[in-house]
C-alpha cells in the first residue's frame, strides 16, 4: 500500500498527542509534519514524534501530503479548516468543529466545495463500552427507549479553553459535544430542543466562563434527556473525569461508564488513589477511518455534519440559558 | 401518649413501632382494609377500625400518625385537628400547596401539632454531606446531584400506580430530595422538569430535574420508579475545593436470600446504624410534643416541598422552567 502522509495542525489541544500517537502506530502512515503557531510547542512536539516542525501555514500546506488534523483552538477551526480545504486536503477537525454554528457551517461548505473529506473527532465512538451499548440498543434489548441521564464530566483544563474568545464558551462548549454526537448516533434520532442552567460557582476566582452545565434536551419522538457537562471534578480526583449514560426503555435500563475499565492504584507519593486504564484506545479507531478515509477517497464516519449538529446543540443550550426557555435547535 | 395509626401498610407499621419505641402506647390501628389493620393491631394489642376518618376522633386518642395514599391526607388531618390530636403525617403533605395551606390553618385553628415526616433530614448520610459542605472545609458547593429510587411501588391497581393520586416518583419520591437541597442551601429560584409518568406498554415514572436555587447553586435531581429492581440513592456534592460523593450500594452491609418471598410494596433503605432515621425523626416529634424540643422540620417546609414538585410537574407540562 502506498503511504498516507499526514500533517498536524496545532498541539494547542492536547488531544493532538493521543492523535500523533496513534499515527505513529499504524503501518503506511507518515507524520509528515507538525504545524503550530507556538513554535516553541510545534519544535518540541515534531522532535519528540521524529517529524519536522513547519512554522508557515503556506508552507506547510503546500507539503506533499494528503490529509491535516487540526487540533488548533476551537475558534481556530475555521481558518485552518479553509485555508486546508483549499490546499486539497483531507481533514479531521477537533471537537468542538467550530464555536458558532456560522462556523460550523462554513467549516462543512469549505470542504464540499473543495471536494475534500471532512470528519469531526468524535472519539467515544470508538469507545468498547459505548459500542456494545449501542449493539444491546440496537438489538432491542430495552425496547423504546424513553428517557436518558448523560454527565461528561472532567477537570478544569484552563488554558485557552477558558478565554471565551478562543474557546467560545466553558464546560458547556467543551463537554456537551461528545454526548450531543453519541445521543443521535446510538438512537439515531435529532436533538429538537434544549434546556439549560449554567454555573461558574466551582472556579469563580479563575474561570471566567461556565465550569458547569445542567442540560436538559428532547429529541425526536419525545426522548427526554438531561445531561451535566462540567469542570467539576477536583484536582484530588482519581481520574480525569467521564462519559456515562443512563438509558431508560421500555423493556428494561442500560447503565455504560464508558472509562470504567480500570485498575485503582493506591500511591503513597501522590498520597491518593488514582485510576490507571486498561480498555481499548479510543484514538486509535478514529484515527485509523481517517486514514482509510483518506486512503478511500471517503468521508470519515463522522462527518463534519455530525460535527456541525453537536454545535448546534451547545450553541442552543447558550441560547437557553440567556433567554431563561427551553429553546428549538 | 396513646396513638392511633391511620393506614397499616408498611410505613404505618413502621411507624408504629418507631412511635412504641418512643414510650407511645398504640391503641387504634384503622385501615379501609380492615385485614391490614387487625395485623397491626394484634402485634400492639390495639383496637381495629376500617374506618380511617372516624378513626382519627376516637376517643381516647391523643396522636394520629398517618400513613394513608396522599390525596387522603388533608381530610384525616383536618378531622384529626378538629378533635384536638396531635398529628403525624408521612410524607407528602398533599397534593397540592393549597390543599397543604388547609392542612396548616386546620392545626393551627385547632392548635394542634403537626408534624410531616421528611424523614431524609433525619438520615445519617445525609447530614453528614449536609455539614460537610456547610463547614465550608472543601470550599462552597458550586453544583450538586441526587439521584433516588428503585422499582415501581405498589401493586397492580395500587394507588401508587394512579399518578392523579400519587404524583407519580416526582411528587412522592424526588420530594425527599427537593425538600433537602432546600433544607441544605436555602430557597429555590426556578425549576425544571421532565418526567415519563407513562402507564403503557409498561407502567414507569422516571423525572428530571435542573433546580437554580436563589444562592446559585444548581441542583440537578432524578427521581427513578424505572428500575427493573432493587432501591438506590446516590448523591454528589462539588465545591470550590473538592467534592462529597455517596452511593447506597456502596454499603457496609449485603444479604443476598436464596429465595426471595414477596416482598414489600417499597424496599426501605436502611443503614445498619444504632438509631434508625425513623426513629430518630419520632424521637425529635415526641420532644416537640413534650415541649422540650423543636422538630428540623416544619409543616411550613413540607408545603414547600410539595410547592417545589408542584412546579416541577407543571414545568414538565408546560416545557418550560416554573419560578418560584
């Protein structure tokens, strides 16, 4: 097989690594680059993944290879997005795809008018709990379902992720996404309306957007939702956070925890418990239909559509809690 | 003092011995059923009746503890107050806040004592979050979770299942939780809610709720009669400089029969501990009786509790939050 030669546009999300890695470890792959804006952050990544670091974006889009992850900034996307899209290249984008849903969108007409593949990185897909989850729904096993109690929580990362101006918003914006994408693609039903509190009583002294909220949403067919996406979990914690959901059917309930594969490891130089993972890397599925994406001339399985109506989704819980209403997406 | 218990299913009998323990003498059991109320009678020596309203103004009688379906409560309390006794009632108050605001004016006209058991206040867990996150050690509580419940109570044609007169797991069972998280962090501002309260092809309740309380905290709250078995209470507690977890099952104790009998309509949580929530809740009533002692729970609170479902059952009506 040919090689497939990838670049990777910004480590400004730390996902990238998880990315570059999983590159890394598949046959006929070449990280051929590392883009960044923080030249001293691309220098030091490209040396550690034995790449080059390529400190123009001219430059580095104009390298032979067929196809970019951009893991830049959330408000970010976009540019990067178009000016890739025109460079003919494929194009996995980081989550959230875009902030707004003006982005998101130009982000999904960039790439179809440069007929390049567009996917978003939505990897808990690829997570083993949440795919034999979506099997038992799938074959029956809770009749209709009716009801769903979701939490993505996780810890305070700060950074850009808390300037609103990069970001686009806080927890809400960082952690309603995956759970957004995971409802319509277990149940394959749209999210219709949405409902939402926001807090920032958690980091009041440091986060100056939400750090938590309490999303309530309705989807096709009166599927009753609420889901928590937070900063919530202390920095004592045994793990970084989580992806749950709580199905409620007619024939009986589906609990998935989707990181509780474990081993609860007791370190007295910490002085706390802390959980190290044994399940399946989840970065590795999604990386590797990218690269068979692009090595099909496809779509990746999750489209930027996909990417686009999680977008849509957190932009309306925003709008939901300024307006005080459940609103329509 | 002597008491007459108005309703023998299994909270009346609890109650019952809660009440014995604490030095009352049971001396009526009344249910409309009248083989529930000779069983219970027979274990405390009492008098029967099938009839719970004239119970409630027998002579001889000085507290009645009720513990009938809800939409009964108002006129058992409002007959029990107009013959001058003492009253106990399980929780809900009522239906409906004007229905508990009767209630109220009937004991105080009467100037009797009424007492509505939000027995939750009185569990060891729960004050034990309650003064962990009001110490303020772990910093101020941004945002918290409860989640209760377990099986669908009740029978086939139990009230339980007739959501008019139970309100359904939001009304009788998320009132625990709604009436804490105000008794922990103060007054509501506004609630939301979504709930199943579905009757076909299976009979389940399951509901949602986001509650903003006037503080800012918010209080996310799920109330479950979905479950294809058992009973648990999990709760979480963040704040600015760390969090509280609980969970029912994680516990000290585990009995597993190897045939199980029928069981009760409801599977009470209880915590192997030397006082029981119950008893606890009956000891507090019975200082406030004697006059040495004020009760952590008043009438007044358990209307607004049943003012918070209130509204979370009209928002899940209307779809849109309720303030309140």
């Amino acid at each position: 097989m040919s090689t497939i030669k990838i670049g990777i546009m910004s480590f400004a999300h730390m996902h990238a690594f998880g990315y570059a890695m999983a590159l890394k470890a598949l046959p006929d792959v070449e990280l051929t680059a590392i883009h960044d804006d923080d030249a001293k952050r691309g220098r030091a990544m490209a040396k550690q993944f034995g790449t080059r670091f390529v400190a123009d974006q001219a430059a580095f889009l104009a390298l032979d290879t067929q196809a970019v992850i951009i893991t830049s900034e959330n408000a970010r996307h976009r540019g990067m997005v178009e000016a890739a899209a025109a460079a003919g290249k494929w194009i996995l984008c980081e989550k959230p795809i875009a902030p707004t849903v003006e982005d998101a969108k130009a982000i999904v007409a960039a790439c179809k008018k440069a007929r390049v593949g567009l996917g978003t990185a939505f990897p808990c897909r690829y997570a083993q709990p949440l795919i034999a989850a979506k099997a038992q729904i799938d074959a029956g096993a809770l009749g209709k379902v009716y009801a769903v109690t979701c939490t993505n929580h996780g810890q305070s990362p700060g950074g850009w992720f808390a300037d609103e101006a990069l970001s686009g918003g806080g927890a809400t914006m960082d952690h309603t996404v995956h759970v957004a994408d995971l409802l319509r693609w277990m149940l394959g039903k749209e999210i219709t309306k949405v409902y939402c509190e926001l807090g920032n009583q958690l980091h009041q002294d440091t986060l100056k957007t939400d750090d938590l909220g309490s999303v309530h949403m309705e989807l096709e067919g009166g599927v009753q939702v609420s889901h928590i996406a937070s900063w919530s979990r202390p920095k004592s914690f045994h793990t970084w956070g989580d992806v749950t959901m709580d199905f409620i059917g007619e024939k009986g309930v589906l609990s998935v925890d989707a990181f509780n594969q474990k081993i609860t490891v007791f370190d007295d130089k910490l002085g706390r418990a802390v959980w190290a993972g044994w399940g399946d890397s989840l970065d590795d599925g999604l990386v590797a239909d990218f690269v068979a994406s692009v090595r099909e001339r496809r779509d990746p399985a999750i489209t930027g559509v996909d990417g686009l109506r999680a977008t849509e989704v957190t932009t309306a819980a925003y709008k939901a809690f300024r307006t005080g209403r459940m609103v329509k997406v | 003092m002597n008491v007459a218990i108005i309703g023998c299913g299994g909270m009346g009998a609890l109650h019952a011995q809660m009440a014995a323990n604490c030095g009352h003498k049971i001396v009526l059991c009344a249910d409309s059923v009248r083989k529930a109320a000779a069983a219970l009678a027979e274990k405390f020596g009492a008098k029967v009746s099938a009839d719970p309203l004239s119970a409630v103004a027998a002579k001889g009688v000085d507290l009645v503890a009720i513990a009938t379906p809800t939409p009964t409560h108002l006129p058992l309390i409002e007959a029990a107050a107009q013959a001058g006794k003492d009253i106990f009632c399980e929780k809900p108050f009522c239906l409906n806040t004007a229905d508990c605001k009767k209630a109220i004016a009937a004991a105080e006209k009467a100037k009797v004592k009424l007492f509505v058991g939000h027995v939750v206040r009185y569990f060891h867990e729960f004050e034990a979050m309650r003064a962990k996150a009001q110490s303020g050690e772990i910093g101020a509580a941004g945002w918290l979770k409860i989640s209760r419940g377990g099986i669908f109570p009740g029978a086939p044609g139990s009230w339980f299942r007739d959501y008019a007169q139970s309100g359904g797991v939001t009304l009788d069972c998320m009132i625990h939780d709604l009436d804490w998280v105000r008794y922990a962090f103060g007054e509501p501002e506004r609630i939301f809610c979504q709930t199943l309260m579905r009757t076909e092809p299976v009979q389940l309740d399951y509901s949602q709720v986001t509650m903003r309380m006037k503080n800012g905290l918010i209080a996310t709250v799920i109330g479950t009669w979905a479950q294809p078995s058992g009973f648990r209470v999990k709760a979480e507690i963040c704040c600015s400089g760390g969090m509280i977890q609980y969970d029912s099952a994680d516990a000290p104790l585990a009995v597993q029969p190897r045939t199980v009998a029928a069981g009760p309509n409801m599977i009470v949580p209880m915590s192997p501990v030397e006082k029981s929530p119950y008893q606890m809740e009956w000891e507090e009533f019975t200082t406030w009786l004697e006059g040495t002692g004020t009760p952590r729970v008043t009438a007044r609170d358990a209307m607004a509790a049943v003012a918070m479902a209130e509204a979370a059952l009209k928002s899940a009506k209307t779809g849109q939050p309720v303030a309140l």
